[in-house]
C-alpha cells in the first residue's frame, strides 16, 4: 500500500460525538475502505501518534492504525479492521504507564492496563489478522479498540482528573459537536 497517496485529516477532539459512541463494523471491503486506512496513516504520522482510530478523523467505523514498538522496541506497524481485543489472563498483569491521546492534545496521565494484549480482526481485504501485543503496543491495542467502542482512555480516570485533564487540554466535558477552532488545535498538537 502506497501510504504517501493518504490524505491527513483533521483529529477529532474529545467532545465531538464521533468519539463518544460506538463505530459500525466495516461491511464493504472496497476502495473507499483502503482510502480510509491510506488516511488514517497519513493523519496518525501528521500528527505524529503512534495509533489512530477512524472516529479519530471523524469517520464511524470500526478500523485502527498503528505504528508503535512492542516490548523490545520494535516497531509494528499495521491496521485492523473489525478489531476484537482479547486479554490473555494469565499474563495480564497491570501495567502503569503515562497514556496521552490526540484528541486530548498535550496532555498525558498515568493509567494502569494490562501489560499483554491480542487483537483479531482482518485486514482491508478481509483476511483475518491477528497481533499479540507487549509494550507500548499492548497499551495502543487496548487505547484504539477503546476508541472504536466510544472511550477515551480520560474516560476510565477519576471524574476529578479527567475534569482537569480536559480543561489543560482546552477541552469542555460535555459532548458537544467542536467548534472548528477546537479542531484545529487538536491538529497542531503532538
Ligand atoms: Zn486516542
């Protein structure tokens, strides 16, 4: 996949309503589906994230990017489509780590998770894919699938956190359509 003909797009910022419900499971795997996942990449290195979900560039659909170093400080770099995330319970000891978000640009807050993490789905063809995950990429796993689901990791701190985490970023809590001036900062933030 030529990843230089995506387009970058905008990140949407908590608040918009994309992110706060859950994304359609993709039915068409056609070319409109590889144009979005062309996108996505292009928006996520913009931006320079490490993961982007498609409610991320304000497109409802259960698809995720990644280019992110597992436990050995390797790189992955990949899409799911359809994601379905799987904790291996035996080994899924938590994990507390800095966490941050585009969409909550410039700000980041200590958020425990399980430290190993797999994903089935397919790719943009619909062919089943499968990534087991440690590291940073166990965490990306887990803070993508959440968003195709509606959640923003500052949804899973104390109200009182999310509250203040929220207002550092320049963001209101109330789930609102953002105003475009919104939009844009979250585009210049890392
Ligand atoms: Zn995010």
């Amino acid at each position: 996949m030529s990843l230089a003909e995506g387009v970058a797009h905008p990140i949407t910022c908590y608040g918009h309503n994309v992110l706060h419900q859950p994304c359609a499971p993709v039915t068409e795997f056609d070319e409109s589906l590889a144009a979005l996942v062309r996108d996505l990449f292009a928006s996520m290195y913009a931006s320079e994230g490490v993961g982007l979900a498609a409610n991320q560039i304000g497109v409802g659909l259960r698809v995720f990017v990644y280019d992110c170093p597992d436990a050995t400080g390797d790189h992955q770099v990949g899409h799911v489509v359809n994601p379905i995330l799987r904790i291996p319970a035996a080994l899924a000891a938590s994990v507390t780590e800095p966490e941050g978000c585009l969409s909550v640009p410039g700000q980041h807050a200590n958020l425990a998770r399980p430290g190993l993490a797999t994903v089935t789905g397919t790719d943009r063809y619909g062919h089943p894919v499968a990534i087991a995950g440690s590291g940073v990429l166990a965490r990306c796993l887990q803070h993508e699938t959440d968003h195709l689901d509606g959640i923003v990791y500052v949804d899973k701190l104390p109200a009182a956190e999310r509250t203040a985490i929220l207002a550092a970023a320049g963001l209101n809590a109330t789930y609102s359509p953002p105003s475009p001036s919104r939009t844009a900062r979250c585009r210049r933030s890392p």
